[in-house]
C-alpha cells in the first residue's frame, strides 16, 4: 500500500511518467494477486484430472459423488458408479475433485 503511495506523489510530478509507473504497478498487483493463483490452481486441477485412477472416489462438476470403474483415455471419458450397479459416463473435464479432498476445493 505504501508503494501505491509514493506511485501516486511521484505521478503529481513529473506527468506522464508517473502514470505509466503507476499503471504498471496496478497490473503487476493484479497478476500477483488475481491472475497467478488463479492459474496455480487451475493447473493443480488438471494434474489431479490425469492422474485419475480406476476405484478412486471423485466429484463431477455437478457435485455428483462416485467411483472410477473405467478410463477411456481416447475418448476421455470415465465410467462412474455412483450406487450399486448405477454407473455414468462422464467427461474427465467434468470430474472437479477427489471426493476425500473435495472440501479443500470448495472453499
């Protein structure tokens, strides 16, 4: 906050300078504080997407609770059984989270 401040005595002085620091600094504390945990945790997403295993327990998008029983890597499709007997294709991009790990996403 203090850099925010001597950006802006500084733009008092000397014009367009201190405007172009400033919109600098305004983006660089954006993208630090926006953009790169953003993308830090949509790659966190996608590692945990290929690592998928068969009997493990996951979340769709649409917070239905289930097992892997089967992986179709060509067609990038899983088979989740969500009760006896009941299974469902899914996309593997709909799949959002372990469903033992799925508070940490939630919040």
């Amino acid at each position: 906050m203090q850099t925010l401040t001597i950006l802006l005595q500084a733009s008092q002085g000397d014009g367009g300078m201190g405007m172009i620091l400033m919109l600098v600094a305004m983006f660089a504390i954006m993208y630090f504080f926006m953009i790169r945990p953003q993308q830090k945790k949509q790659k966190e997403i996608q590692n945990f997407r290929k690592g998928i295993e068969k009997g493990q327990e996951i979340v769709t998008a649409g917070g239905i609770y289930g097992v892997v029983r089967e992986i179709d890597d060509v067609n990038n499709i899983l088979v989740v059984e969500v009760a006896n007997g009941v299974r469902l294709r899914v996309d593997r991009n709909s799949v959002f989270a372990s469903a033992t790990g799925a508070e940490n996403y939630s919040k």
